[in-house]
C-alpha cells in the first residue's frame, strides 16, 4: 500500500512539473509620496556609506547621515541639501563644489577636508571641528558657526555675510577678501588671523581677540569692536569710518590708520606698561598724563 502512494506522489510531482507556468501580470506602479518614501527607506536599508568611498554627484539630499564615516570620502559636486550629518566623521573628504545648503553638520569632523566652491549657506554647523579645512571661495552666506573650530583654515574670498560666528576658533586662518558684513564674530578667537582686504562692515566683534592679526586694508565701517582685542594687530589703511572702539585694548605695536592715530591715543588710557584702552564716548576719565606711543608707520 505503501508503495502504490509513493508512486502515486511522484507521478503528480512530475505532472506539476511539466506544466507550463501561466505568466504574471506585472503590478501597477505605485505614484505618490508614501511610494517615494517606501523607496527611500528601502534604499538606506541596503545602502551604508563608508569611509573612502566614491560619492562623486552623488544625489544625497535628506539623505539620514548621522555618525557615518565618510573620512577622505569624495563628495566632489554632492547634492547634501537639508541632508543630516550630525556628529559624521568628515575627516580629510573631498566635498569641492558640493551642495550642502541647509544641511545640518552640528558636531561634524571636517578636519583637513576640501569645502573649496562648496555651498553652505544657511547650513548649521555648531560646534563642528574644520581645522586645517580648505573652504576657499566656498559660500557661507548666514551659515550657523558658532563655536566652530577653524584654527589654521584657508577661508580666501568666501562668502560668510551674515554667518554666525559666535565663539568660533579662528586663530591663524586666511580670511583674505572674504566677506564678513554683518557676520556675528562676538568672542571670537582671531588671534594671528589674516583678514587682509576682508569686507568685515556692520560686523559684530565686541569682546572679539584680533591679538597679532592682520586688518591691513580691511573695511570695518560701522563695525562693533567694544571690548574687543587688538594687541599688536595691523591696522594699516583700514576703513574704521563709523566703528565703535570703546573699551578696545591695543599696544604700542598696535598699527591704526594714520589719520586716526592721534584720537585713538586721545582717547586712550593705559591699563599696564605698553597697553591702552579706549574709553568710550561718554567716559568722564581725564587724558592721562603719560608719554603718547610712537605713531604708527
């Protein structure tokens, strides 16, 4: 009995076997936005960037990023717009002309990385460590910086009109015909920093360290340098029309413009040998009597 229900199994096995298969009909395609999310979700399942990888005109726009390794990545013309790249390790990657308007980048490592013709206007950046980066012509147009680590940057001819730079770390970087108007650089550190012919007009840097930088042809007009920091700073043929300097603290090597050397030094007093201070406007101190610095060259 046994046998006859083998052969009988085996015999509708072979039946189905060699019965032609009745062609699917395909499935309608789905249209509308939950199908485009459906895909997009499916697509971050499969795809992890990694670091080095190749993302040349890579199409990443809110594109979830966050934490990723992307070290010495090539992101050259990316689109990244509104992308998240909070807390993503950046580290020497090539993002040259890429796309990251209203990205969000807080915390990120872009150590060394090449931002040249980048766009990051509008993109939020706190705290994000660009040391050494490369952000020449790049554009930074109210772009959020504040507390960002720029130390030794190379920021030539970008763009940061309007960018907050609260508390930022710029000491040594190249800011060389940048445009700085109505930047926010309360606080910050600029010391050895060189803004040669940078546009700063209308910029907030009360309470700023400009310690040994460089402003030579600089256009400060109506500027906000209260409290600020000047210590040996260059200040050869800047435009100080209109600037507040009150509370500025410089020294004998302090370079101002020519025409403006001696009301700086009228309204000066020495707070310690060889440093002054500005009183403001409606400072009731008396011109002290000690020996005016030699003018400056």
């Amino acid at each position: 009995m046994s046998g006859d229900c083998s052969k009988l199994l085996r015999d509708a096995l072979d039946q189905l076997a060699s019965t032609p298969r009745r062609p699917r009909a395909p499935l309608p395609p789905r249209e509308g936005l939950w199908s485009r999310v459906r895909a997009a979700l499916a697509f971050r399942a499969i795809y992890s960037p990694r670091a080095g990888d190749n993302l040349t005109l890579a199409d990443l726009t809110e594109a979830d990023l966050s934490r990723a390794d992307l070290t010495r990545a090539s992101l050259v013309n990316a689109a990244l717009t509104h992308a998240n790249l909070t807390g993503a390790d950046l580290t020497a990657a090539n993002l040259s002309q890429a796309d990251l308007i209203c990205a969000d980048l807080t915390g990120v490592n872009l150590s060394r990385a090449d931002l040249s013709r980048a766009n990051l206007s509008r993109a939020d950046l706190p705290y994000a460590n660009l040391t050494h980066a490369n952000l020449a012509n790049c554009k930074l147009v109210a772009a959020d910086l504040s507390h960002a680590i720029l130390t030794g940057a190379v920021m030539s001819r970008a763009n940061l009109s309007r960018a907050n730079l609260t508390y930022a770390d710029l000491s040594r970087a190249n800011l060389t015909y940048s445009d700085l108007s109505r930047a926010k650089l309360s606080l910050a550190n600029l010391i050895a920093s060189n803004l040669t012919y940078v546009m700063l007009a209308d910029a907030d840097l009360s309470r700023a360290n400009l310690t040994d930088a460089t402003l030579v042809d600089a256009d400060l007009s109506r500027a906000n340098l209260t409290d600020a920091t000047l210590v040996d700073a260059d200040l050869t043929r800047a435009n100080l029309s209109y600037t507040n300097v009150g509370g500025c603290r410089w020294s004998l090597a302090t370079e101002w413009p020519a025409e403006l050397y001696l009301d700086v030094r009228r309204r000066s007093v020495e707070i310690k040998p060889g440093v002054f201070r500005v009183r403001s406007h409606d400072s009731r101190d008396h011109e002290p009597g000690l020996p005016s610095p030699a003018p400056v060259r």
